[in-house]
C-alpha cells in the first residue's frame, strides 16, 4: 500500500544554509493494505520527519513514496490534490490542529464539503454518524473546539480525517496530549477502526508498550535511521540492536515501578 | 507529624452561569519527610490543589477550608506571609518547563534570584551556591550554562533547570506538578531518578500526576482523585497491587502494559456533579444507591481508605 525508498531528509540552516542536519537517512519502508507499522524512537529521532515524508507533506531530499503503485513524487501539485483524501494523518496535539473558530458540525463537515463527498442535505446526517463511529453524543455538534476535553477533540480530528474514508493514515503521537484513562479509549478507537475499516496504519510513538498493542510490525528508528524492525512480540524478546535495548529497558522502567513482572 | 493539613479544602469558580467545584471537601495530611502522589485525570483538581496549597489561586476562586503549614494557617494568608514561605519553605516544580522560565532572563540569574531575596546572601556566594547546584543536577560546565537563556536548552535540561530553582533555598517541601510531561522516555527517567535523590535528603514531596508509572517510583503513599474528591489514600505498593476503588482498578486496567482497557464514558462536568456517587455513571459494579447517596471516604484498614459502597 505505501512504500518508502531510499528516503533521506537532510535540513539546512545558517550562514547560506550551510548548517547541514540529516534528519532522515536512507530510510526504506513498506506497509501492506490493512497492515498497521509502529514507528518507535527518541524525540528527534526521525520519526515525525520521515510519517510527513510518507505523505509528501515534507519533500524528501532523495528517494520516492510509493502509494497504491503511484509514485507520489512525480505528481504534480494538482495531482497530488487528488489523492490526497485518500491519505490522511492525525495530528499530536488536536489544540493547534483543530481551527479555534470552527464548530464540531463545521470541522467535520468541511471536507465533505470541499469534496462534494455527500448532497448539502445529507451532511448533517454523515456528520452524525461519524460523530456515532467516533464515540462522540450528537449534542457535542455545535460546540467549540474549547468548550470539549482533549479526548473529545482528538476523535473529531479523527472523525474529520474519517469523513474521507482514507486507505491510509498517518497517526502521529495521537495521544501525546492525553490522559491515561483517554488515551486507552482513543487507541482503542483507532484500533477498533483500524480494523473495521481494513485502514493501513502508521502509528508513530515513542512507547513500545503502546505499538505492542497498536501494530502488527514495528520499526525502531535512531539518529534518522530504521536500527531494527520485526513484530513487536520478537523485537520486545529479543531486540538485536542496543538501542532498542535501551529503549525497552526505558520502556520496562515504569513497569518495574509498578511493581509487575517483564512479560511479552 | 503533618507538615501541611488540609481540612474541608473547597475551591470553586464561578462562570457567568453556573459553579464549578474544582476541589471539593478534601481532607489530606503531607507528613513530613513523606513523599505523597496525588493522581487523577485531567480537570480532577489536582492542580487547584496545588496551587492552593502554594496560595496561588486565582482572585476569582472561592476557597473554604484550611490549610496549615506547621502550626500557621496558609489558606488566603496575607501575600506578605506567603512571600515569606513561597520558594524559601515550600517551593514548586512547575509543568510546562517552556512556559515556567522567563525567556529574556539567564538562567543563572533566574536561579540565584530567591537567594538574593529569601537568604539575602551577597552575589559572590550566590553564585557559587547556583554553580554547585547546577553541576550537581548534571550540567557538565555550570558556568557556561548559568550565562545561557531557557530556549537554548532541550525540554530534558530545561526540566532540570526547573528543578533548581525549586531546591536552591532548601525548602522543605517541594510539590511537583506533572515533572516529566512531554519528556520521552529515557530522559523522563533520567529526571524522575534525579528528583527521588534529591528528596531523599530529608524532604517532603507532593507529587501531582496522572502517570501510575511516576507515582509509584517517586512515592511512599498515594491519593487519587476524582471530580473534585478523594476516592481513595493508601500506602503506593498496596493502592497499586490491590486497588480498591472502581475508579482505580479501571486506571490500571487502561495502562499500555495491561492491554489498554478503557474505562468507559467520560468524568461528569465539574458544574454538573452528580448527586450520588461521582464515579456511579462508569462504575461496573454500580447499585441503585450509588445513584442516589454519596458516599463517604471511609477508613478500611489503619493505612487505606476509600470512598465506595462496596466497602461497607
């Protein structure tokens, strides 16, 4: 469904941009239709770079994005336009990515709208039922996004990105923002959905306990670049690289503070 | 012997429309040289706790209750009395480390600041006193790093920055509101290992945190809260093995680890608290009078206590 080749990003900045920072190198990727891939690293390790990349939000330096057979890089803009409602991503923190002056009803209903996906009459209606798929009561319909909690506003980033029955989403930290009890709900969502659906996922995040529970492979990515990938039962038994060592080991941490045992 | 005690804490604010009860009746002790979480989910009042007990609550709250720090009653003391505690006896490490420093100021300056004011120390000592702080929280070069400004550092180092400023006039008990929000992992625990030494020696810590993980690293006894109350007080190691209340069994069910089950439905909106018990709406185990009386936070054990009718 979406392939990744040979794909590095290197930033430049300062005195005639000659600063150089390579924030992705080489990386190459692949996600089957209906796959769901965990992108697991440290802040700044690549991930979101490379999960904007996947989409072409971020030109990459070299390489290409292949998606559904087509080569992403050789669209043109308004090429690119179309298919893009295909492709969607969910943001990390849906305080900056939902628009302040927007309600619910509008924010939901404005890619239908730009699509012409359903008749002016009937998008009341679409947005009720996404608003039912979500998890999210009717009468949330007319309000801001201020007046609802971090949870609610997450799953109408998520209806809003639902609205265009994507084949493939990009979720980016969704829960970064989120409390424990939330964030149980919100991935249970996506996952239910994921599933429902047959989506192809890219679920970034820097908790391998959360990818264990997400995704059917993981990639560990480390100073821009994939150091180990496999299922996320084998990489949490027996990692092969040192790094995905520390990061388990990090990740285990707070489990041995809550007193439980290692399990895979 | 209780070095802060809260009696009746109410806190509330009210809109244009209607009240909202953010901190409700809450009775809690902070021993000294006990270590205490508060946990609950966001908009529970764990913050307004806090803030309550560092007299830095809005103008606009209304406030009932008591505090006392030692034998002296802090809740809506004086400004002049609180200046005098705040920073000196009880200091804060703040959420939000981008948003706690001021940007145009070193950090150096920043944290020599109380020094110069609560201890009136002359700048020669003031500084070499921030210079040893700041290397023993793990910055490898003080002097270069006390001339630089808060953006120049990552959110890791800005945490540790926070860090002393809270310890630099040796309070007695710090409150930690959500240290490690926004830090990944292993720097999450390179912080949380620092704040545990730094405690060690012989001071108090109110911890505020959603994170069990945190919680149970960093803390002897643990309160959770919920809608404004507490729901249940124990010693750490037994709340989290044998977790009495619906509420905090359901916490622990949403961990990652324990296959992110959720509780389902949402906390009832602070102005619209149910009359019966606030969990009652969630609650796998709820009975006809959950729905109608609200239960006490009742004593189960000489250590534990929980506010729920199964425990009758």
């Amino acid at each position: 469904m979406i392939e990744l080749e040979a794909i590095t990003k290197i930033y430049t900045k300062g005195f005639l941009r000659q600063q150089k920072t390579t924030a992705v190198n080489n990386v190459s990727l692949s996600i089957k239709k209906g796959g769901s891939l965990g992108l697991v690293g440290e802040s700044g390790s690549g991930k979101t770079t490379l999960g904007r990349i996947a989409l072409r939000l971020i030109e990459p330096t070299s390489g290409t994005v292949r998606f559904d057979g087509v080569n992403l890089m050789a669209l043109s803009r308004s090429a690119l336009r179309q298919i893009r409602p295909r492709m969607q991503i969910v943001f990390q923190d849906p305080d900056t990515s939902l628009d302040p002056r927007m309600t619910v009803q509008e924010c939901i209903a404005e890619p239908l709208e730009i699509w012409n996906l359903v008749e002016p009459q009937d998008r009341e209606d679409r947005v009720l039922e996404l608003l039912d798929l979500v998890g999210l009561q009717p009468d949330l319909i007319g309000r801001f996004p201020f007046e609802i909690s971090g949870g609610q506003k997450q799953r109408v980033a998520l209806a809003r990105v639902l609205a265009l029955t994507p084949d493939f989403i990009v979720a980016d930290e969704p829960t970064a923002a989120l409390d424990l009890s939330v964030q149980a709900q919100v991935l249970s969502l996506i996952k239910t959905i994921q599933k429902k659906t047959n989506l192809t996922l890219l679920f970034i995040s820097h908790d391998l306990q959360i990818i264990g529970q997400m995704c059917d492979s993981v990639a560990v990515m480390h100073k821009g670049t994939i150091v180990e990938q496999g299922t996320p039962r084998g990489i949490l038994r027996d990692p092969k690289d040192p790094y995905t060592q520390k990061l388990i080991d990090a990740a285990y941490e707070s489990e041995a503070w809550l007193g439980k045992e290692k399990k895979v | 012997m209780g070095l802060i005690r809260i009696s009746g804490l109410r806190v509330a604010f009210s809109t244009c429309s209607e009240e909202i009860r953010a901190v409700d009746a809450v009775d809690l002790d902070i021993r000294s040289g006990d270590s205490l979480s508060l946990i609950g989910e966001s908009g529970c009042g764990k913050t307004v706790m806090g803030m309550a007990i560092m007299g830095l609550l809005p103008k606009n709250a209304m406030i009932s209750g008591s505090i006392r720090y030692g034998d002296q009653e802090i809740l809506s003391a004086p400004d002049r009395t609180m200046q005098q505690i705040r920073g000196k006896e009880i200091a804060m490490i703040s959420q939000n480390s981008a948003n706690a420093l001021d940007p145009v100021m070193t950090i150096g300056d920043q944290i020599a600041e109380p020094l110069l004011i609560h201890r009136l120390l002359p700048t020669t000592e003031a500084r070499s006193e921030t210079l040893r702080l700041l290397s023993a929280l793990g910055f490898d070069e003080p002097e270069t790093a006390a001339g630089r400004y808060p953006h120049e550092f990552s959110g890791g180092m800005r945490e540790r920055i926070l860090i002393a400023l809270a310890l630099i006039c040796n309070p007695r008990l710090i409150i930690a509101d959500e240290p490690t929000a926004g830090l990944d992992a292993q720097v999450k625990s390179q912080i949380l290992r620092l704040i545990k030494k730094q405690i060690a020696s012989n001071r108090t810590l109110f911890l505020i945190t959603h994170d069990m993980g945190t919680a149970s690293f960093l803390s002897t006894r643990i309160a959770v809260m919920y809608a404004g109350e507490l729901v249940e007080a124990g010693p750490t190691k037994e709340v989290l093995a044998m977790p009495r209340h619906p509420y905090t069994q359901g916490l622990l069910a949403s961990l990652p680890s324990a296959g992110l089950h959720p509780i389902p439905g949402m906390s009832p909106a602070p102005a619209h608290l149910p009359k019966g018990c606030r969990f009652c709406a969630r609650c796998p185990s709820a009975t006809d009078r959950c729905s109608t009386l609200h239960p006490p936070l009742k004593e189960t054990s000489n250590t534990r206590q929980v506010r729920c009718f199964l425990y009758d």
